[in-house]
C-alpha cells in the first residue's frame, strides 16, 4: 500500500480524533491552529494545498473573501464541501503538484505535515509559489527529527506499526511514509526560508 491507498481507506479521520494523539501531538496541532489564526487577516485569498476534510479552511472561513481546498482525496474533498455552507469556500479535487487553478492568492498553505508525506516535494513548492507569487506568504509545517517517539505511538494507536525509521522518515506496515526533518535539510529543500519552531516537536515554514 502507499500514502494514496492509506488516506482513501480514511486514515486522516481516525487521526484527527483527538483519542489518537499523543499530548505532543495535540500541542502541535493546536499551536498550528493558532498560528493560522494569527496569519490570516479579513478578506484574504488563501489556498490550502492537501486540504483533506478542509478543516483549517473551515475555521478561518467567515474570514476569507476566498479559499480554495485541493485533495486527491475524492472522498475528503466531498467531506469538506458539504461543511462549507455559503462560506466563501471551494473545494476540488486535484493533485497538488498540478492544481487546476489560474488565480492568485494572497497566502498559501500546507500544513500538519503535509507535504512531508507528499512524494514530489519540489513540484508541490512549485505550485504554492505559482499560486501565490509573493515570497512570504507560503506557509508549511512539517514535523522536526524530535517528533519520531510521539508518531510512532499515534501510528501504533491507529493500527499501524511502524517498520522502518531513517533519520528522514517513518514507514509503516500499513503502507504509511512520513518524513520528518532538520534545519540544514529544510534549507537544502526548500532555498530562502524562515524556519520557526512550532512546539517541541515541528516547524513552520514560511518561503
Ligand atoms: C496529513 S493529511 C492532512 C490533511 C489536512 N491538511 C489536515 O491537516 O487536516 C495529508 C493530506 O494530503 C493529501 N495528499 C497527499 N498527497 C497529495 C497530492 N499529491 N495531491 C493532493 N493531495 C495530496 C492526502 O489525501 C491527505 O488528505
């Protein structure tokens, strides 16, 4: 199995239930909640590349003057859309390395580890860029080298066990492959960045 087959049989579900996650893995994604909160002003244009069930688009949502969610995730992407109400959000389902969109937003992101699971990394940064031409207002957060003990227990919670572990990523038997990373590799990916610890166990990104 690969990330594809893992999220369409509905892991991002059981992982977002807050029962699942080891205490550091609550502190991050709450830290990550607020510091969306704080990065986004009334009436923005925000794209959420790998939205899943859209829920960071949801929260700001009433904020926004557009959001635009892109998941291959079929079955996620019809999830998010049925929240949206007459909330200015879309919805669609697309790769992220090829985002069916032409227009411009005013801050882009990827967050909860996201792209640390996505296999074409550059081409990913490539699209963000594209779709919000301004350098700063790409958002990421990705898990750092310190979060491997609290992603082996949740991956364990949710029946998949974890069976290699380099110092890039964490691959289980479910098919499942996360990556964590350093500072000097975040710099080698992704050039020009701004790299802020986001509790003790990830980073956010801003290019
Ligand atoms: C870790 S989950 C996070 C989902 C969401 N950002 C959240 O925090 O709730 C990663 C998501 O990325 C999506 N994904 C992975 N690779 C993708 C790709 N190449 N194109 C589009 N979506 C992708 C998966 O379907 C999944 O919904």
């Amino acid at each position: 199995m690969s990330n594809d087959d893992v999220y369409a049989a509905g892991l991002l579900n059981r992982a977002l239930d807050p029962a699942t996650q080891p205490a550091d893995v609550r502190a991050f994604l709450r830290a990550e909640l607020e510091l969306l909160r704080g990065r986004v002003r009334n009436g923005m244009r925000v794209l959420d590349v790998g939205c899943g069930t859209g829920r960071h688009l949801l929260l700001i949502g009433e904020r926004l003057a557009l959001g635009v969610g892109v998941d291959y995730e079929r079955s996620y992407i019809a999830e998010a859309q049925l929240q949206a109400g007459d909330r200015p959000l879309h919805f669609i389902t697309g790769d992220a390395t090829l985002i069916p969109l032409a227009t411009r937003f005013d801050l882009a992101v990827c967050l909860t580890n996201t792209w640390g699971t996505m296999s074409d990394k550059q081409g990913v940064l490539a699209e963000m860029a594209r779709l919000a031409p301004q350098p700063g207002t790409r958002l990421i957060s990705v898990y750092s080298t310190q979060s491997v003990s609290a992603r082996r227990e949740w991956y364990r919670r949710l029946g998949h066990t974890v069976t290699e572990e380099t110092s890039e990523y964490l691959a289980t038997n479910g098919g499942f492959r996360s990556e964590h990373f350093s500072e000097p590799r975040l710099r080698v990916l992704l050039g020009d960045c701004t790299i802020t610890p986001l509790t003790d166990i990830a980073y956010a990104v801003t290019f």
